[in-house]
C-alpha cells in the first residue's frame, strides 16, 4: 500500500501501430502512474490536409483520478499542399512541442465548452489520438500556405506564373485603385 503523495511511475516504452491505444491496466494503476509509446505512423487523419511523411512522436499516459492525461511530445511530421500563391505543390513540415489533452469515461458536468472533450472508449477501454493530432495539425498549419517567402505567384491578368517568366501585362497604377490617393494624407 502506498502512502498519500507518493508518485507511481511504470514506463512501458513500446511503438504504436495505430493511434489508439489500450488504457484498461493503466486506469486499475494507482493516480499518477505513467504510460509511455513512441509513435512512427502514416495514419488517415481526413481530406483536410495529405501526410507526406508518418507521424512521429512520443505519447504519455498517465491516470488521473476521474480522467486520462495524455501528453504528446516532439510530434513531427510533413504535410503536402497547394500554394496559396502560385498554386503549385509543396510540402511543409509541422514540428509540434507538446500537445496536452484529458481524456474522460464520460462527459464532465462541470466542463463549460463541451466541443473539445474527448471520451475514452467504454466498449473496449481504448483512447483515440487520431482526432487529438488532426486538430493539432490543423491548428500549426500555415494561414496562407505559400512553397517559400520569395513566391511571387500568377499574374492576376494572365495567369503566367511569374516565379519562371515575367509576363507584359500592364501593371496597376494609382488610377486602377480609387482608395490609394488615401495613403497621401497621413
């Protein structure tokens, strides 16, 4: 028996196959006791974006006393695109230091936005990453996605991409934009 206080700290340092992850032994451990995966995995997140590259990362469970606390650390990985430029197709890496998330047997009463809970698995006492991590790519994505800062895009008349060749349509003057006299008066 262990005293009040007392961290339980059991690592099982082993690599996931999938993002979801079994947490029936950890939740009969006593509160505070870790579990500990590295993961190196090509998973479906959605059509939000395209995995270039797996993911990769280390992922620490640990029992709580109503809950799961899950702790993703170093996650790394490499997203494809469409330049939001010149429309062409890049590939943009996505370094993420720590993710931090609770897992709960059931909704929280107390809990004021209920969006972001996520729900252990009842039926098979499992917890899934895969939204946690689609979430958090999504969030370190880029605003406006461009394959580098010297992208000069297309031309918005012709559409020539003007990163190879430099077209001759005529450029905007202060007459083609009427609210430009305003930077006059500052």
């Amino acid at each position: 028996p262990a005293s009040r206080g007392v961290l339980f700290l059991v690592i099982f340092t082993q690599m996931a196959k999938e993002l979801t992850f079994p947490i029936s032994d950890l939740l009969r451990k006593p509160m505070g006791t870790k579990e500990e995966f590295f993961i190196d995995i090509k998973p479906d997140l959605g059509d939000d974006f395209t995995l270039k590259s797996s993911i990769k990362g280390r992922v620490v469970f640990m029992a709580m006393h109503d809950e799961i606390h899950v702790e993703v650390h170093d996650l790394e990985t490499s997203i494809s695109g469409n330049c939001g430029k010149c429309l062409k197709k890049y590939s943009q890496k996505i370094e993420i230091p720590l993710i931090e998330r609770e897992f709960f047997p059931a909704i929280p009463k107390i809990l004021g936005d209920q969006e972001d809970v996520f729900l252990i698995n009842k039926k098979d006492m499992t917890v899934d990453l895969s939204e946690v991590l689609r979430q958090e790519i999504l969030l370190h994505f880029p605003l406006i996605p461009v394959c580098s800062k010297s992208c000069k895009g297309l031309c918005p008349k012709c559409g020539i991409d003007l990163n190879k060749k430099t077209c001759e349509c005529k450029k905007e003057t202060t007459a083609d934009k009427p609210l430009a006299i305003l930077k006059q008066f500052k």
